[in-house]
C-alpha cells in the first residue's frame, strides 16, 4: 500500500447505537457513520473528523479513534449534552435495518465549524446525517479534489430538497439501491443512478449490501461482487465501513482516474465484509493491513473470468 498522506476530512454521525440481530445484541455501543467511516479510512490515509458528542461519550471509544491516527480536533464534546443515540434490529434478511429510535441529541443544534487546518482537505466525505449540515461542511472547505456524500431514508423523507440541493456540491454520491429508488422514484437502479447524476455527482455508487456494488462513472460501470462470509454478526455500519474504505484508498493513492475507483470499491467492500463479522466496529480493532490485502485478493479470485476466443468459446 502506498504512503498515506492525503488526509481525509470525514463529517458525520457520531453515535452511541443499540443493535439487535438473529446473532446477538448491544446496547449503546459505539457506532455513527463519521465514526465507523474515520475508522476503515484511517488503515488507508489520516483522517480529521468532525462531529458532535455530549459527555456521556465514553472517553475509551475517543481513545481508540486517536490511536487509529483520526484528529480529533473539529469534535466538540457538549457539556451536559447527550450523544446521538439510533436503536434498531435486523431480521434474517440482513439488508434492511428496521429502525427503532433515532435520538439527535446533540446533533439537533449542531453548527459545524471546521479548524482552519481542515478545511484545505483533499478530500472530503459528507458520512451520514442531516444533509444541512453535510452542505455546511461543503462550503467551509476550499477546493476539494474530491467530494463523497452518503445518506438514508431517514433524510430522504426528511429533508429530501436539501439532499438534491447538496448533491449539486458532490463529485460522488453513495445510496444503497432502496434509497437511489427512494429518492429518484424509478424502480432500475440503473435509470436511478441516471437520474442521481443528473442533480450533480458525476460518479454514483449504489451499494447493494451482501450483494455487492456498483459503480456509474459517466456512461462507464463497474460491478463489484460481494464476498461470501462465513461470519457475519451485524450489518450495522457496512455502508459507511465501505465508504471510509473507499475514500481512505483514493486519498492514499491521490489519485482520481477510473482505475483507481475501481479498486477503490473493492477495497470499500473488503472493509464492510470483514466489519460484519462482529457487532459495532470490534472487528476493526484486531484487523491488520494483511488481513485486508487478503481479503482483497480473495475479491479478486471471486470475479475473475476468462474473455472469450475469437471463436466466443
Ligand atoms: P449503515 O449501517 O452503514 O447504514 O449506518 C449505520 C450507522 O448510521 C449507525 O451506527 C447509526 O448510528 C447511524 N445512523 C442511523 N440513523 C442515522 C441518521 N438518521 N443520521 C445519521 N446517522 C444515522
């Protein structure tokens, strides 16, 4: 892997999440997009994070973002306040997560305000949460050379107009097939994807949880497989695992051209297969540079095929 130094700026939600799945449960475990996300980049490039806590934060869930090389230095922690809280479970189809609270907390007044050192980042990922923020995050940031931007169904009926308006400040929207559905109302998520890159990005992932995803760069796509797990615990974070993996490789390499997305999925993708394997973002904290070169071989046995003889046999 190169050497890391383009870091990335990663806003978002930073939670504390309570999961019930057919293999276990937790209660107020760390969780968050922005936080799930920071991690799976900080193995590819630094990161700086911005979000909001209150101070019923555990001091050992901060500890373990700074020793992963994530500045910490646009978090506020609010006095008194409460940290975000999403409680929720998932049934045997592990691609729909059923929602059962959302508490904004802290999130519901806050004012992102970057320090000056962030905010001429290379990169930027607008992680999961109210996509108002997400825009005013954008505008503090000077000259990107990439923009990434993520968000639910929970925004998409919430504050639909304001997700369109942000998706005119993006270079690269990620949606998970339901919710490119959701918002642009057409049932292929090819025309989805289409209609996606009409409000702005010109590049557009559509994440398709255990199966894999797919890649719209222009009129090129890619199709990135999923991988077939053994283990797998809690889908929690998958998606933001994915998008921290894929930005935090596009950082490390500085680099934009089409193959350089393309490996950038599948790195994305090796990194929310192996989060699965445990609750909240436990897997991450024994996982090593060596477990993903692996795994992102094993990506590549699974996809390879033959071309075809001039015969087409
Ligand atoms: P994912 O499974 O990748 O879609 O994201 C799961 C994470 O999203 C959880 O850790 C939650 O804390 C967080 N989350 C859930 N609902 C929201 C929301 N409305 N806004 C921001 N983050 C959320």
């Amino acid at each position: 892997m190169a050497e890391a130094k383009a870091p990335v700026l990663i806003v978002g939600s930073m939670a504390l999440d309570s999961v019930r799945t057919p293999a276990g449960e937790v209660q107020d475990a760390l969780g968050g997009a922005a936080d799930y996300a920071s991690i799976a980049a900080s193995f590819f490039a630094p990161v700086q994070l911005v979000g909001v806590v209150g101070d019923d934060f555990p001091q050992e869930h901060l500890d373990f973002l700074a020793a992963r090389n994530i500045d910490l230095g646009g978090v506020q922690m609010i006095k008194g306040g409460k940290t975000f809280r999403w409680a929720g479970y998932y049934d045997f189809d592990l691609n729909v997560a059923h929602t059962l609270d959302t508490q904004l907390n802290v999130f519901a007044d806050f004012a992102p305000s970057l320090p000056a050192e962030f905010r001429n980042a290379p990169y930027v990922f607008l992680a999961n949460i109210d996509p108002e923020l997400q825009l005013q995050v954008v505008k503090q940031v000077q000259k990107p050379k990439l923009t990434v931007c993520d968000t639910m169904n929970f925004w998409i009926e919430g504050k639909p107009d304001a997700l369109r308006a942000l998706l005119g400040h993006v270079d690269i929207a990620f949606m998970n097939d339901a919710e490119a559905r959701q918002l642009t109302g057409q049932l292929s998520v090819v025309k989805a994807a289409k209609a996606l890159q009409k409000l702005g990005p010109k590049t557009v992932i559509i994440k398709k949880g255990e199966h894999g995803a797919l890649l719209f760069h222009g009129d090129e796509h890619f199709a990135a497989p999923s991988y077939p797990l053994e283990e797998i615990a809690d889908p929690t974070g998958a998606g933001d695992t994915f998008a921290g993996g894929f930005i935090g490789y596009v950082a490390s390499q500085d680099d934009i051209s089409i193959g350089t997305l393309r490996k950038a999925v599948v790195y994305g993708s090796v990194m929310a297969s192996y989060n699965v394997e445990d609750f909240s973002l436990n897997r991450m904290r024994t996982l090593t540079q060596e477990d993903i070169v692996a795994r992102y071989r094993a990506f590549q046995e699974i996809a390879h095929f033959e071309a075809l003889s001039s015969a087409g046999v």
